[in-house]
C-alpha cells in the first residue's frame, strides 16, 4: 500500500478523470477518500463528513448496507459470472427479472433488459424505440426528442438527446435525427416565464410545434427525467410529464422516462413517472439499483411494447443489442438485495421528509444570502442551489464561488456537489434529521466565509 503522499501527489499522473480536464486534475488536488460508514466517508487524512452527494446519486441505502455487501460476497463463491446471452441464463437475474416486474407493475412495467449502468440502459431504449416501429412496420420513426439541460449518459446516443453543450459540443457531430425543446426551468427560460404551471403549458406548446415541424411518423421517442438531475435539479410542474404523455400517445410517439436518478425512492415515490401519474414505455434504470456497489443497469419496458416484440412473426424483433455483463450475476444478487432493503426500510417515506426538511433550510439560507439565486428541489432528495453575482440581473456567480462554498462546507462536515453555478444535494436516502441538519449547517459555513 502506497502512503498518502504518495497518493496525494500521483493521482492525475496516470489517471484521467471523467468529467473535468486532465490539466485540471493535475492542478487541483482531489480528495481521495479512502474510508466510508453509515451516510459519511471519510478521506486519507481521516476527516469524515456526511455525504450530501450519496457517492453519485446512488448509494441510497448508505455505505453500510450488510446485506448488500453479503449478497455479493455470496454470489461471487457461487457463480461470478456467466453470460446471458442467447441460450444461458442465471438463477439470481430471472428472480431480478420477477421481482422488479412487481415493482414496477404500478408503472405499467413488465419486462427488464438488464445492463451495466446509466448510459447502457438509456443507449437500450433508444434502439429498442427505433426496432418497436419497425417491427410495426412504421421504419421511418426515427428521431428522438428530449429536454434542453436534460442528462441521458454519455454514450453517443445518450449525449445525442443530451441538453447541455458540455457534453456534446467536443464529440460533434453526434446522431443525427434528435431535437431539443425548452427545459421546464422556471429561473431562466426563452418564455420570460416564471409560473410553473404557465411555463410547462407553453413548453408543452413548443412540443406539439416540434412535433408538427419534424411530422410524427418520423418520431420514434420522447426521452425526459421525471425531474432533471445534472441539469441542475430541475422539477417540472405536476402538470408537465402528463401533458408530455397525452401528446406522446396522441402522436404514437413513445416515452422514454429516464428514471437512473429518480427510480427506487429518490423523489419521495416508488418512480418518477410514478410521482407524476405517468406511465412510460421504457424506464431507463441504473445507479440505486445495487446501491452503487456493483454497477449494474434495467431498462424496464411496458406491457404493450413488450406484447410487440414476442408476437412478432417477422423475426424483426430479434435483439441484436447486449452487454457481456447484461445480467451479471452478481450485479443480480446484489439488486435483490438492495431492492428487498428499499422495501423494508420504505426509504421513500424518509426521502420526503429529510427532502422537506432540506428544502425548507436551504430556503431560509436563501434569505441570509443574496449569493443564492434560486433553490429548487421540494420532492424529495434531490436539491439544487443556483449561485449568482447579482439576483436582480441573475448573473451567474464568478466560476470559483461554488468551489469555495464546497470547500469550506466540506472542512465544517459535509460533502456537497459543484455541478457550473449549482450546488447540489442528493445525500442517501436513509439520512437522519440530525444529518439533514449537519449539511445544512455546513453549507451555512460555507456562504458565510465567501
Ligand atoms: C438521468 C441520467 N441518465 C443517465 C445517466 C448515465 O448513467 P451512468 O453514469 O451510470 O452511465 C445518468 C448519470 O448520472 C443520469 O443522471
């Protein structure tokens, strides 16, 4: 084992890191951690803090998570790996396969593909999209539609139908066919709108115009998070995702709900779609589906679609599309695990109220500083904070702020995400009001040494 200075002063030697610059990596020291428990980590100079980011947005159930970690553990001396490709198949994956059909059977969601993680999952439903018309004999629904500042993974397909330039612009030109309508962001929209209700009808509007510029049956999918995530935590007015649906189905356009945040209690309901009243046809899964500790991927897929693909005669709706690790074994075990943990600990209720209690206290940080432009969260835990120069212009904050605010709350005992000029929370779900209130009181340390 290397010692610390050792660690500290190679990390960007040979390693890239995803999301920032490799000139970034080698000017700004990371925190390596190295050490986790309950909802804190600690690092290699032993500080412990609570995670406000729960790892990714993914580890919901805590670093803790016995039997989690047994379920691996056990898997891996039964059977670590084998294939589920065409012909072999897995005792651990086919119960997966039942008990998320139970799930997500309020969603209206009966069949799983499994994957290895976020981007796979989104990757799987756009091309399943595209095969479900042709396999009905409408070939030219093609395109994609999805929200500006919405997050679908990095795979070409998923930065396609991507909404923000970061990801986008340097892997140019990327699949051809996907067009973007405004985010449901009522702090800064092309509509001057701030009323939720108002600014969802007109984006609803633009869509039904997008739909008729592009001619429906060019359309195979409308792909949204039931609330953006790495857009910067952005929920739609309740009336949004349903109005969404209605002209999605109106056109036999189909909806892809991109749940790899929201799925499994994030937002205080089961799904997203689920908070909405929504039923997708595809939900795209990953991330609190083995609690972060193996990665590992579902995308779940409506009755009705699935109907298609197994009466198919034509022999259209083979799946010429898999993972080596679809299905993995282990992966498997560990979701049942996690997801038989979700249940009993019924962490949504815990969701909505820590997210309540959240939200409450990032609004009254609101009021002692006027370098928070706008809060937005109030569904659970997932909260964002906008920092500006200048509330009456809306000036974003100057480009270190962010990291300054992290900085100090992380020294006074919290993590918490810089995502451009947000702040983001999405600690674990199973965080107590004690907790809550330590990374409200860190944030609070951090605006105050700006
Ligand atoms: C909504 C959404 N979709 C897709 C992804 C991609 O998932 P992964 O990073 O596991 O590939 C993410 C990751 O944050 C996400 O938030």
């Amino acid at each position: 084992m290397k010692d610390g200075n050792f660690l500290k002063a190679n990390n960007a030697r040979s390693l890239w890191h995803p999301m920032t610059s490799p000139a970034d990596s080698l000017a700004n020291a990371p925190t390596i951690v190295t050490g986790a428990r309950g909802v804190r980590i600690s690092d290699i100079d032993g500080h412990e803090v609570v995670d406000g980011v729960g790892g990714l947005w993914n580890v919901n159930l805590g670093y803790s998570c016995q039997p989690v970690k047994d379920a691996i553990a056990g898997q891996l001396e039964a059977l670590p790996y084998y294939s589920t490709f065409r012909g072999t198949s897995n005792d651990k994956v086919i119960e997966l396969a039942e008990e998320l059909r139970d799930f997500f059977a309020p969603d209206g969601l009966t069949r799983a593909f499994f994957t290895s993680g976020g981007s796979d999952s989104v990757e799987t439903a756009l091309r399943l999209a595209r095969q479900y018309h042709k396999i009905r004999g409408q070939a030219g629904r093609t395109k994609f539609l999805s929200l500006k500042k919405g997050y679908h993974g990095t795979h070409f397909g998923g930065a396609s139908v991507n909404g923000n330039a970061n990801f986008r612009t340097a892997y140019e030109p990327l699949l051809a066919g996907c067009h973007h309508i405004a985010a449901p962001y009522t702090y800064r929209n092309p509509f001057n709108e701030s009323d939720p209700a108002k600014l969802a009808q007109l984006i609803l509007q633009q869509l039904e115009d997008e739909i008729a510029f592009q001619s429906a049956d060019t359309i195979a999918a409308f792909i949204m998070e039931p609330i953006l995530g790495a857009g910067g935590v952005i929920p739609p007015h309740e009336s949004f995702m349903p109005g969404v649906e209605a002209i999605c189905r109106k056109h036999g356009i189909l909806l892809i709900s991109d749940e790899v945040i929201t799925a499994f209690g994030r937002t205080g309901a089961w799904s997203g779609s689920r908070l909405w009243g929504v039923k997708p046809d595809f939900m795209c899964t990953a991330k609190a589906i083995t609690n972060g500790y193996f990665p590992f991927g579902a995308l779940m897929i409506a009755e009705g679609v699935a109907e298609v693909f197994e009466k198919d005669e034509s022999g259209k709706a083979a799946i010429g599309h898999g993972y080596t690790y679809s299905g993995h074994p282990v992966g498997a075990a560990a979701a049942l695990a996690c997801l038989a943990e979700t249940k009993r600990l019924d962490v949504r209720v815990n969701a909505a109220a820590r997210g309540a209690q959240l939200w409450a206290g990032i609004n009254a940080l609101k009021d002692k500083h006027s370098v928070i432009g706008d809060v937005r969260g109030g569904h659970g835990l997932m909260l964002a904070i906008e920092l500006v120069a200048d509330r009456a212009t809306k000036k974003p904050a100057d480009k270190p702020v962010p990291g300054k605010v992290q900085k100090t709350a992380y020294e006074a005992g919290a993590m918490v995400r810089v995502s451009g000029p947000n702040i983001i929370l999405s600690p674990p779900l199973v965080l107590t009001e004690a907790d809550a209130q330590v990374i409200l009181d860190a944030l609070d340390s951090g605006f105050r040494a700006l």
